[in-house]
C-alpha cells in the first residue's frame, strides 16, 4: 500500500517507484488539436489546456503547465509566440501541421490516479527513465565507496521531481558550542525525474545557524545536472562525477567563509554603499537590511557580516515570502568576492535609489 501524506505543497511517499505509463503516439495519429484559453471567473486567472483528438476517437488533455510547454516544443514552436495568435483556428492549425511534420514518434508520461488520467510529460524516445529507487541506490553506493558517514533524510515530490536529502554528520568545523553564524549542517540534496523532466540534479548545501532558538538558514552551491538520455546504465555510472563534483564543491564552504572574513569594509556606510551598487534587491527588503546594519552595533565589517545581515533579514523580517530565497542566494553570493572586487563594486554608480541614509 502506498502511504501519502500530504504537508503544504509535498506529497511525502514511502515507495519511490514511478506511478507513470507511458504513450508512445505517432504525431501523425493525431488528428485535431485544440489550445483552449479561458478566464477563470473565480480566480479571474488565465486557464490554459491542449485538447489532442486521436484517429482511434480517443482524446488525450494536456493540463500541467510542463506538458503543454513541451508539446509545443516538440513541435518546433515557442508557447509565447502560440500565445500571441489571436485567430483561435490558425493557432489551433499551426499546431497541427507542426506536430505532423515530425518524423520521431512522441512518448506522453502519463499518471492514472483515482480514475483520471494526468499527462505530466511530453517526451522523445531518446528520454530513458531511470527508476528513482536505482537513482538513490546508486547514490548511497557512492557514499559508501567514498567512506562517508551519511545520514537520508525524507523523501519529497514537487513538481519537477522526487527529492531527498543526505546529511554528513562527521564533516565538522573546529569549534565546540555553535553559535549564532556558524555551519552546523552539511549536506547534498539528490533530485530524480520521476515526472519525465530531463535531468538528474545534485547540489551540495550548507545551514548556518541564524538564531540561538535553533532556526538555520539554507544556502545551496551551484547544482550539477546528469541528463536522462542514453542508456541506463550510462546514466547511473555518470551519477558518481555529479555526486563527487557535488561533494568536492561542499568542502570550499569553509575556505569561502573565511576569506569572506578577511575582506572588510571601513564602516558601515561603506557597507551600505556596496549593497547599493552590487546586487539589485527588493525595495522593501533593501530598506530592512538598511536598517539592520545601522542599528546592530555588533555588526562585522567584513563581507562574511554582510552575508549574514542578509541571511537574518531573509529569515526574521521579509514582508514578502518570495524575498527569501533572494535573499538566501545575495547571502551566499557574497561569500566569493574579494577586496578587488569589492573596490570595483565601490566605484560604480549606485543601481538602486538609497531609500535610507546612515545617520
């Protein structure tokens, strides 16, 4: 029995085997398509869907954002530029003569779920699917190989993939009781297409502790990506340079803060000055780390100071929820810079009006 718990947006499941099927069409078997556009009178919110009529009398609905996008790529198109038509039949034509023209067959990932059918995906035959417990399995061979002390965390569904998370308690730094900005978890996060998207995703990640009451901020490094094209056990060999090259980038971490730590500013007025000609940021946010920097009177004048201003105000005091993950990469982005670069920034023109000056 697969067991389902929903939380938010996450669908947390405890088997990971894909529940796709998969339609392989010929586009010429396709005999009318139908791009519906229409406002919702609720929400008041555009409603999108694609309507394939098959020579056999069946239908197939394209509903996911993901799947209308890639079927309109597949035929040679771009979904702004259908957007744009306003003749509903020529757009509806286009379409079609497009999906004819293609010699390759097309192959819909389809889920069936309490009698419906959902299409999520549409691919080419050249997209292998790689079951998620061979993705994972593999995963933790290569820990192992590699000797690490690893600890999985729980398994996640969005939609773009099936997601989990391992930590590596040993990887420690050289102080005792954590205090507020230090690293105290490590990790790197795997993501598996089980929804027909083309990529395997790893990325290392570091938490840094933002508050004594235990609330950490996440700051992920760049991600490496292993497409699903080949065959199989290509896909799963080439899985072990992602996770290493994942892995090697997670050891600069603590080599990145403390350079972070050597490149300082004269005041905080210099500090503020920089902010202002870095980076764009959010009105409102903006004007927050502002006043943070002016009124902390333990700030440290270094790039390592800044990035943490950021990460506080990301996690204590933006008004808007989508500021977060802004301000969490402008923290982490701050980290690589050194004193040169931070001259250069200094004597540019400010990009962004100064909404409060320092007293």
């Amino acid at each position: 029995m697969l067991a389902i718990l929903i939380v938010g947006r996450f669908w947390l499941l405890s088997d990971v085997e894909p529940r796709f099927e998969d339609l392989v069409l010929d586009p010429k078997q396709i005999n009318s398509v139908i791009f519906y556009r229409s406002i919702d009178e609720k929400t008041h919110r555009l409603k999108e869907s694609i309507k394939l009529s098959k020579d056999d009398g069946k239908d197939i609905w394209l509903n996911h954002r993901r799947a209308k996008k890639q079927l309109i790529h597949r035929a040679g198109l771009k979904i702004s530029s259908i957007r744009r038509m306003d003749n509903y039949e020529e757009r509806n034509k286009l379409i079609l003569d497009h999906l004819h023209a293609r010699e390759d067959p097309l192959v819909f990932k389809m889920e069936r779920r309490n009698g419906m059918t959902n299409v999520y995906a549409v691919v080419t035959k050249r997209f292998t699917t790689v079951p998620n417990k061979e993705v994972f399995g593999q995963v933790e061979k290569i820990l192992d190989d590699l000797k690490l002390e690893w600890k999985a965390g729980t398994m996640f569904e969005t939609g773009r993939g099936l997601w989990k998370e391992y930590s590596f308690p040993t990887m420690k730094l050289e102080y005792g009781d954590p205090k507020v900005g230090d690293v105290v978890k490590c990790g790197c996060r795997i993501r598996t297409a089980n929804t027909g998207d083309s990529a395997i995703i790893a990325y290392p990640f570091y938490k840094v502790l933002v508050c004594m009451n235990g609330l950490m901020s996440h700051k992920a490094l760049a991600y490496l990506r292993r497409p699903h094209m080949g065959e199989k056990q290509s896909i799963l060999e080439q899985i072990r340079s992602v996770v290493q090259k994942a892995l090697d980038s997670m050891t600069e971490i603590v080599e990145q803060i403390k350079m972070a730590k050597k490149v300082t500013f004269k005041d905080k007025q210099e500090m503020i000055n920089f902010l202002y000609r870095w980076k764009r940021v959010p009105k409102l946010a903006k004007a927050t780390i502002v006043n943070k920097i002016e009124k902390d009177s333990n700030v440290e004048l270094t790039l390592w100071g800044l990035s943490q201003i950021i990460t506080w105000c990301a996690t204590h005091q933006t008004v808007r929820a989508d500021y977060r993950i802004d301000l969490q990469q402008l923290g982490s982005r701050a980290l690589i810079l050194d004193q040169k670069e931070v001259a250069e920034v200094l004597a540019k023109e400010p990009i962004m009006k100064i909404l409060v000056p320092v007293k």
